[in-house]
C-alpha cells in the first residue's frame, strides 16, 4: 500500500495513516473487550487484536468515512477471532453464527457499558482532590503494597485502609449519580 509511511527515506506518516491510528487507539479498550467476550485467553486476546489491527490497516482505504469504526473494525475483530479458533484446533469451541451473531452485539453492549463506567470514573476521579486522588492511585497501581503506601503516605496501615475504604465508597456513589445522569 502507498499510504505506508516510509522511515527508508525519512517520510513521516501519511494522513491515512495517521486518521487509521487515531480510530483505532480511540476504540482499542472498548474492541479489547469485545474480543476478550470471544475469546478464552487474553493472549489470545492480544493476538487476535495484533491481526485484527492489520488486516483493518489493510482494508481501510475501504472503511466509509463518517460511518461506525467500531462496528466496522469488530466486524474484522470477530472474523479474525473465529478464524483464530480455528487455527488453534478449537473447533469444538467455535459457535453457530447465531451463537456468535448474539455473543457479537452482547460484547459490543458490555463493551459500551464499560466505556460509560470509565468516564464516569474519571469525571469523579477529577472531582476528588489531588491528595485523595493520588492516595487511590498509588493504592491501585499495579504491585502496589499497602504497607509501603501508608508509610509514605504518612498513615498506619488501619487508617490507610479505611481512608482507601472511604474514598471508594465516595467514588462509587460519584459514579452512580454520573450514571444516571448519563444513562445512555
């Protein structure tokens, strides 16, 4: 394809390119979720989006602008999902298009459900102040310990815990109201 950006001869990336990257980035976690509803493993997951991203970079000069990419790119997604079955020998785990037809708009409603979750997380992560905030990302940053976060957060490890207690029981009320104010 000539749209390829070019690094032999130092040419950057082309506006097909760059606009492809763009949709598929904007769309990545909701996709991930709609191939993890597919499939049983996230490394297949993690396969299966590497060549759902390639085959739609290659069919993209056939995506109609304006139109849905998240539907158009889990259309991909759910071929390349079976096709991955398949290849793996799971036949016996593949679905009638039925089955898959209704785990396919399934996925795709959970995928939108958890897409609203997690702006209303962040609208109420914002709404926190930057001490509060901070002591849950620190809490919940991957390998975090509880011990070595109140410590340096100044707190025994009772009171860090029920700090955390009630900051999430804050963030989960924040997110209810935002949910209902946004329903769809």
């Amino acid at each position: 394809m000539t749209d390829h950006p070019d690094p032999a001869t130092g040419g950057g990336p082309t506006p097909a390119y760059e606009e492809f990257v763009r949709l598929f980035v904007a769309h990545e976690g909701r996709l991930r979720a709609f191939i993890r509803a597919l499939l049983p493993t996230w490394a297949d997951v993690d396969e299966v989006m590497q060549e759902t991203s390639l085959v739609a970079w290659r069919k993209f000069p056939r995506f109609e602008r304006g139109t849905n990419f998240l539907a158009w790119v889990a259309t991909i997604a759910r071929f390349e999902a079976l096709d991955h079955l398949r290849r793996r020998g799971r036949e016996q785990l593949v679905f009638s298009d039925v089955v898959a037809d209704l785990l396919t708009e399934e996925a795709a409603q959970e995928a939108d459900t958890i897409e609203r979750q997690r702006r209303a997380l962040d609208r109420c992560l914002a709404k926190l102040g930057d001490p509060q905030r901070e002591l849950l990302l620190l809490s919940y940053q991957p390998g975090a310990r509880l011990h070595e976060v109140a410590t340096r957060a100044g707190r025994t490890v009772q009171g860090h815990y029920k700090a955390v207690q009630r900051l999430r029981a804050r963030l989960l009320e924040c997110i209810e109201g935002e949910l209902k104010r946004d329903p769809a």
